[in-house]
C-alpha cells in the first residue's frame, strides 16, 4: 500500500474479488484467513458492503456477492461499447460483413456491439442482445477455444450454420484484458469464410482489447 491508497477500500475491493470467483460464498474465516486481517475488520467490511447491496449473507452465514453488482455490471456494457466500435466499423466495412463485439453472460454468449456494413447489397442482420449458447456459433465457440489454450496464445473459430442457415461466422477472442471475457467477429452469408477473413478478426480483437485496457 501507498500514501496515497485507502487500506480500507482496498481490503473492500479483495473482498469482492474473493467471492466473486466462489460459486459457494465464503465465511468470514475464510475471508479471514484469505485477507490475513481478523475477523472483526472483516464483519465491519462485509457489513459496509451489505449496505450497499454489494454483498449478501445467507442464513448459513456464507458471503456472496450482492445484487447491487449487477446495477453496477449494467454501466459497462456502453463504455465496452464505445471503446469497440472503431474497430468494429473498420472490420465491418473491409470485410463487407456484419461485426460484433461479443461478451460471455452467464452461460450465454451476449452481442454488446454490432456494425454492419455501408457498402454491400445485402449483409446479415444481427442486434445488439442478441445472445446464445457459448456453443453455438463462432463467437461462443471462439471464446471456449481460448479458455483450453495457453494465454496470449492468439487464434480463431469458423462455423457455419450454427445459428442461422447459410450464414457462416468468424470470431477470435479477447485477450488480456482482466475482467472482460468475449470476443470479436463477423457474420456473412456464405458457404465458407474466405481466407483472410480469420486473421482480419484476430486483428481487430487485438484492437478492441488494447482499448479496454
């Protein structure tokens, strides 16, 4: 810690970053143990944080994380947005196809950003909410593909049918940036994606990602 850092709120933020990455909650021992402070300072963080709804306690007195999280995870999809859509518009128009930015939602894959193209005849339609199984389709299976390989290790997924007939995709994912899981891509109508579209989109992810860091 610094001068210029609160200890409090820093202890406040390790809190919520612990029980985030449980599915289970923690005991204000574990949280304890995990911090190395003692129990009393973690009942006064945890009490603060039920204030703000930012943590919750069940009747078994686990901590979990509060549903003031989601008021909060709410504000993000607009500046991820923002931050995306140059990229996207430069994917969009080169390729000639549909781009959007996709980012994982519970077990869902979640369009947060689309950009179609200004100069095709024709071109897929796809909105921004559009979701669908991390399964299905080139942007979910581009970001499962990241989780089974090696950080930074930078690649793509093809698929074509998954989610609408005749339609193929191309999608590659984000990385490095802490906290965002998703991925950039684009959709055509098409049997197959050509050739330079897969490292095109692995590009423009790179793109995307250094904005959002």
């Amino acid at each position: 810690m610094t001068a210029e850092t609160s200890q409090t709120l820093d202890r406040g933020l390790r809190v919520l970053k612990l029980l985030a990455d449980t599915d289970h909650g923690l005991t204000v021992t574990e949280l304890s143990n995990k911090l190395g402070v003692n129990r009393t300072v973690v009942y006064r963080l945890l009490a603060t944080l039920e204030q703000h709804a930012l943590v919750r306690r069940d009747l078994g007195g686990r901590a979990r994380v509060g549903l003031g999280v989601l008021r909060l995870g709410r504000q993000v999809h607009p500046l991820v947005r923002e931050a995306a859509l140059p990229a996207l518009r430069s994917l969009a128009e080169d390729i000639g196809a549909t781009a959007h930015l996709t980012l994982v939602d519970g077990a869902d894959a979640l369009a947060v950003a689309v950009v179609e193209p200004s100069w095709t005849d024709y071109h897929v339609a796809y909105r921004a909410g559009f979701r669908h199984p991390l399964d299905r389709g080139a942007a979910g299976r581009a970001i499962l593909a990241a989780r089974a390989r090696p950080v930074n290790e930078p690649g793509y997924t093809l698929t074509h049918g998954e989610l609408e007939a005749g339609a193929s995709g191309a999608a590659a994912p984000l990385i490095g940036v802490t906290g965002v899981e998703g991925s950039v891509g684009v959709v055509m109508l098409a049997d197959a994606v050509p050739e330079r579209v897969g490292p095109r989109v692995v590009d423009a992810a790179r793109e995307v990602a250094e904005a959002l860091r």
